[in-house]
C-alpha cells in the first residue's frame, strides 16, 4: 500500500515571502468608487471592504491562526486519487462517539474549530462525559490544505464515498456525520449511501429546497416567510451560486489574482451573514466567534493555498449532478439512516419542520434554535454544540 493511502501528520509552515506578497496585494487595491445606496444592494460595500484590508495589513496575525491550528492533530491522506487534509481530534473520553463534520462555501474548517473543544471534551465546557465526540474535520476537495481533483466527477456522492473511505481507514466501524452549506449536501449524499458503520446524519442546511420549492407547503406563516427568503436568494443572492455553477473558472482567475477581490467575493454570501461580518470590521461588533481575525483567517487560508478556482468548481459538478437527475427523471434514493435537523432562524432560509419532513419523511428528530445563522458553528459553537448533543444521545 503506498504511503500515500495512510495517514501523514501535516504541519502548516506558511514562509514570511508569502505573507509580505499578501500584505502588498492589498495595499496595491485598486478601489472602485463608493455605491450608490446605503445597503448591500449593489454589492459589498466600500467602507466594510477597506476597514477589511486596513485591518488585514496593519493587524490580523496569521501565525496565531496557523499556531491555533498546528496545536490541532492534522493529517493528509490519498482516497480515490485525491490528497485529503483533515483534522482528527480525540475526546479524552475513550467511548465517545466519532463524528465527521463538513464545512461548506464559503467557509473551511475554520468555521468549525471553535465547536472543537466543546464536542471533543463537553466536561471541560459545562456538558456531560456521555456526550463526547471523537472529532473528524475534512477539507473538501479542492478547498484548504486538500489537494484539487485532477479529473472531472468530483460531486456529493464521490465526497460522501470518500468520507467513509477516510472513516473506515481511522479505525471506526460506528459514527455519525453532520454538515451545512455544501456539507449539508455531502452529508446528506452520505446518509443516502448508507456505509457501513454510518449510524445517522445531522443538518443545519435543506440545501435541497431549490429543486423542491414547487413542492414545499406554503400555508403557514413560517412556510409563507420561508418561501419568501427562499424567492429573494434566487433572484437577489443568487450571483456567487450561478458563476460558480457555470464558470468557475473564470472567477477563478480574480479570485487568484486580489486578495481584496477574493475577500469581497467570499463576504457576498447571503445578507444576514454579511452584515455580520461587515459589523466586525467597521463597527467592531463580535458575533460569537465571527470575529475580524477568524473572518481574516478564513479568507487569507484560501488565498494562500490558491483555492479559490477549485473551491467553486463543487458548484459545477453540483449543477451537472442536478442536471442529469433532473433528465434521468428518477427520485433520489431514499435515507438509509435517522436524519436530524436544526433549523437556525437566521439561516439563508429557515426551513420549518414541514419543509425538512418533504425532504426526509422519516425525520428522526428536529428542532429550531433560538439564534444563529448560516454559520451556525462559527457564530454560535455552544450552541451548535447543544444542538448535535441533542441530536445524536439516541444514536449512542
């Protein structure tokens, strides 16, 4: 077996060279002139975008985020061709239960870490010894420190196969899977696989509500305010999902090119993350852990690992994936394990309970959280972390 295909520590050494070309990039923006409306309705806004790079040049350590990360255990592994860069944090508790969880776009396992402590070691976080978890934290292919597919096919399903793939090589034969965003999609593709050991999955995301929107009831108040949010994402916020669906290539090469261009792409996201994140910068105002220095981290990681072009190619292979379901004409295969969802009232939609029962009819367990957005982890980590407790104390 090559040594490749076992697990190989992995250290983050980012060289000083590195650093100073980020720093000059920034410095050498070129700013467009300021919108012309007073929200976020042109795009992001000036003022957010250069407290953003005054910040990143003047302040923002990343030695400290790349020490944060190193005190972590990492590895890289080959599955199916593919060097996958992942974090394997052990609970002191030796019958805890494992756990992969998967980040989304566009975000890394840096909107995950701050859960890390309260999951891995709940005694130490005001939580009981039983509801530990040994913890699992992949980077997509093509995002972070793992390597970019080489060929096409790269979607859900192949993600959720390697998944499972890296599972059975750290030695679990049970565990659970939970994600949002696009590891809402993976992880749903897993729960639908059904491997082996695979006990239940978690979402925070009906990332299959677009295709399903002719069919999700809309009588009640939440149903009626869920379509409405649900209509403005795909015909106002909509702009990021269809580049990336259709070239992402072309993005791809501003995303390579400015650090401040990259920074504004990734901040566009949807309107309730984004004005959190601008608060942090221009009016200093801290959600949970998103904060000016893990928003920085998490945009200087894809710059510095030149991810950007192969981050947003996932959309493509998703919109090929839809495509050809769609002219298949078949259903999905149905969920092979219990499903569990938190609905975040902030999320991009807050999907009620009959939306998620329309997508998975055998809904094991769900529950609606009194705050938190799409970042659901990275703004609200305790409570995440209450929520997947939760959710899982069945499946132990």
């Amino acid at each position: 077996m090559s040594d490749n295909n076992q697990p190989r520590p992995f250290t983050l050494d980012t060289s000083e060279e590195k650093i100073a070309d980020l720093h000059r990039r920034v410095a050498a923006t070129r700013w467009p002139g300021p919108e012309l409306v007073t929200d976020r309705s042109q795009g992001v806004q000036l003022a957010t975008m250069q407290e953003l790079a005054r910040y990143w040049t003047s302040s923002h350590d990343w030695r400290a985020f790349e020490a944060r990360l190193n005190s972590l255990p990492q590895f890289t592994i080959e599955i199916d061709g593919v060097q996958i860069h992942y974090l394997h944090v052990r609970s002191p508790h030796e019958d805890a239960l494992p756990l992969i969880m998967t980040h989304g776009w566009p975000g890394s396992i840096v909107e995950l870490l701050g859960a890390v402590g309260p999951l891995t070691d709940p005694t130490a976080h005001g939580g009981q010894a039983e509801d530990a978890f040994h913890l699992v934290l992949p980077s997509l292919p093509g995002y972070g420190f793992s390597a970019a597919p080489m060929e096409l096919g790269w979607e859900n399903g192949r993600i959720a196969a390697a998944w499972a793939q890296l599972m059975t090589s750290l030695g679990y034969s049970r565990y659970v899977a939970q994600g949002g965003d696009v590891g809402a999609a993976v992880t749903d593709a897993m729960g639908r696989q059904g491997p082996d050991g695979l006990l239940g999955i978690h979402l925070n995301l009906l990332a299959g509500a677009i295709g399903l929107k002719d069919h999700l009831p809309a009588q009640s108040e939440a149903e009626r305010r869920a379509h409405d949010k649900l209509a403005t994402f795909t015909t106002d916020g909509f702009g990021y999902f269809l580049e990336q669906s259709t070239r992402p290539q072309t993005i791809g090469y501003s995303l390579l090119d400015s650090p401040v261009g990259l920074a504004a792409w990734m901040l566009d996201h949807d309107t309730d993350s984004y004005y959190k994140m601008s608060k942090a910068f221009v009016d200093k105002e801290q959600t949970g852990s998103l904060s000016r220095d893990t928003i920085l981290d998490n945009i200087t990681l894809y710059w510095l690992t030149g991810t950007g072009a192969s981050a947003a190619r996932w959309y493509w292979e998703f919109g090929r994936f839809l495509a050809a379901a769609g002219a298949s004409g078949h259903a999905p295969p149905p969920v092979q394990v219990p499903v569990a969802f938190t609905t975040f009232p902030d999320e991009i939609w807050a999907a009620p309970r009959s939306w998620v029962e329309t997508a998975y009819p055998d809904l094991a367990w769900f529950h609606e959280a009194q705050r938190g957005g799409h970042f659901a982890a990275w703004e609200e980590p305790d409570l995440f972390t209450a929520e997947l407790r939760a959710a899982f104390r069945p499946l132990r």
